[in-house]
C-alpha cells in the first residue's frame, strides 16, 4: 500500500514539474466577455515548492458585470487564494441578468 502510495505522489509530482515558466494565465470558458483581467500573483510558497497547475473556479456575475463571488473547483489550496482574489477584481460585459461562469487559472512552475 506504501508503494502505491509513493507511485501515486511521484506521478502528481512529475506532472506539476513537467512545465517548467513562471507565470499565471488566465483562460475562460465564460459566456460573458471579460472587460478587465487581473493576472493572479504567484504565491511565493508554490514557486519555492515548484508547485503549478490549473485553478479552476466557479464565478458568479452579477448583471452589471462586477463579480458577486467565486469559488474554487479544483486545483491547489495554495494556488486557489490567489486565483478567486484576481477573480473577484475582474469585470466583465454587461447582461440581462446574473450569470455563473467557469474560469481556469493556470500556473506555471518557474524554471530553474
């Protein structure tokens, strides 16, 4: 059980290690277009741990295209934070009504 334990962590370990950039992007599949994007900060812990991926999350648009709330789906807790805190700074095209988007942040691990 150890084994596959270890095996386990060493495949999640080599696939955030794989991509080796220092940056954060951002990619929507909103129905909503964005207006304004703030880029997510790179938490300095994740960067010292080598630590990326993707950061998916639940946002909530309100009519007038501020964001009422975002929340995560998936990806790293230490990625997460700093992913809705960009989000919730985002604005996007006017609508009739509320609506409820998905955005995935990606992070990508500084080289070495």
């Amino acid at each position: 059980m150890r084994r596959v334990c270890r095996l386990i962590i060493a495949v999640a370990l080599f696939a955030v290690l794989s991509n080796r950039t220092s940056t954060a992007q951002t990619q929507s599949s909103t129905q909503r277009k964005v207006t304004v994007r703030i880029p997510p900060y790179y938490p300095e812990v994740a960067k010292r741990m080598h630590l990326g991926g993707v950061v998916k999350l639940e946002v909530v648009v309100q009519a007038n295209g501020k964001v009422k709330s975002a929340k995560g789906l998936g990806g790293s807790p230490l990625l997460i934070q700093s992913a809705t805190d960009a989000v919730q700074k985002w604005r996007f095209e006017a609508a009739p009504g509320e609506t409820t988007e998905v955005v995935q942040i990606v992070f990508e691990v500084p080289k070495s």
